[in-house]
C-alpha cells in the first residue's frame, strides 16, 4: 500500500510538471516568475545578464534592461559604440540570464539579435521620461571610453538642460535598439531540500518543444 502511494505521489508530481510544461508558453513562464518575484519584494526583475562574444570567441557579459517582452523576442537598448554593440553587430549570436534571488530560480536564453528600426528607435525614446533622456545626453557619446572626470559628464547635461528647456529632447543619435529572439531557453528552480526542477523550450517551427531535464 504505501510503495502503491509513493509510486502515486511520483506519477502526480511528475505530470503536474508536464503539465506545466505543455500549458504555458516559455514567454509566459517568464512573465509568471517576474510578476512572483516582484511579489516577494524585487522592485525591478526584469533585468538579465547578457552574454556577447567577439568573432574570436572571447565572451564579455553585462547587465541590460528587457524594456519589453513578446511572445517571440525581448527587446534592450543600449548606446552606439560600445563593446557588446560592436559585438552584435559582428557576431549576433547571444544569451541572456536571469536570476531572480528570492524564490532561487534562473532563466537561461540562447538566441540571436537584430537591431531595431530607426522608427521603432524613436517610439521608444519618446516613452522615456525627460529625466531618463536628459541622462542619456549626457552619457552616450563617451559611454564605456575614459574620461578626466565625472565634472565632463555633469557640464554635459546641465549644457543639454539648456539647450532643450523649451522643446523636447529629439533621439539620440547614439541611441539604439535590439530584438533579441531566443531558439532555446532552460528553466531553473533550485531546492535545498529535494531535487530542482529544469525544463528545456527548444524552438519547433512556429512553436515550442519542451522537456525535463535532469538537475
């Protein structure tokens, strides 16, 4: 009788996992744990690692914020003329990472990116706030360079208050916009206790295939 309810409790167990797997849209996934990580007291999940690599296979990984995410693609943006938009640009293969601390759970994707258009640029930066705009002036066109002292970064943006007090900030030219469209993202949750749960999506034409992984 027991060995009947353990062999019951393994069967429940496993198919409310398949369950999961075949119900939910990995997009939806992610959307779920960023929404129940906020609810444990994160102010902003919704940021990943995101990992790049030269045409040499010499990687180079930084934070980025998703602005926002599609059933198909996670778009970020960035300032021209840095590292990892050097190496997108040359080499589009990506991953991004997140990891949300509280329920102990990670999120891996693996996938390819495609600058935005110049039109969806602009919707985007006017979405900003002026404050956010105002910053990017003043940053972007020395961004990831050496500079003398943060003074040229603050003469810069009181010289940007002035010049736009009276009119809106136009798009920056070193503004730009990537969509980011995964082919495989792995699901993580990690228990102290027991053994984690890992479920594979790996991209099957218009849709999504997807299993269990072992831990």
């Amino acid at each position: 009788m027991l060995l009947f309810l353990s062999l019951l409790q393994f069967t429940l167990c496993f198919l409310s996992q398949l369950t999961l797997m075949h119900i939910m849209s990995p997009i939806s996934l992610l959307k779920k744990w960023i929404e129940e990580e906020k609810k444990l007291g994160v102010p902003n999940p919704q940021q990943a690692v995101l990992s790049t690599a030269t045409l040499t296979a010499v990687p180079h990984s930084r934070i980025v914020a998703i602005r926002e995410i599609n059933e198909d693609s996670l778009i970020f943006f960035t300032q021209k003329g840095t590292r990892k938009v050097q190496e997108l640009l040359s080499n589009p293969v990506a991953s991004f990472t997140f990891w949300f601390e509280m329920s102990s759970r990670e999120i891996i994707f693996e996938g390819v990116v495609n600058p935005l258009f110049p039109e969806e640029n602009k919707t985007y930066w006017d979405s900003y706030p002026r404050e956010a705009q105002i910053r990017f002036y003043s940053y972007a066109e020395t961004s990831s360079n050496p500079i003398a002292s943060k003074e040229i970064l603050e003469r810069k943006k009181c010289s940007v208050e002035l010049e736009y007090q009276n009119s809106p900030l136009p798009v920056s030219e070193f503004y730009c916009g990537f969509r980011f469209k995964p082919h495989r993202i792995v699901f993580y949750s990690y228990r102290t206790d027991e053994l984690s749960d890992v479920v594979e999506y790996v991209q099957q034409g218009l849709g999504w295939g997807s299993q269990i992984l072992s831990p």
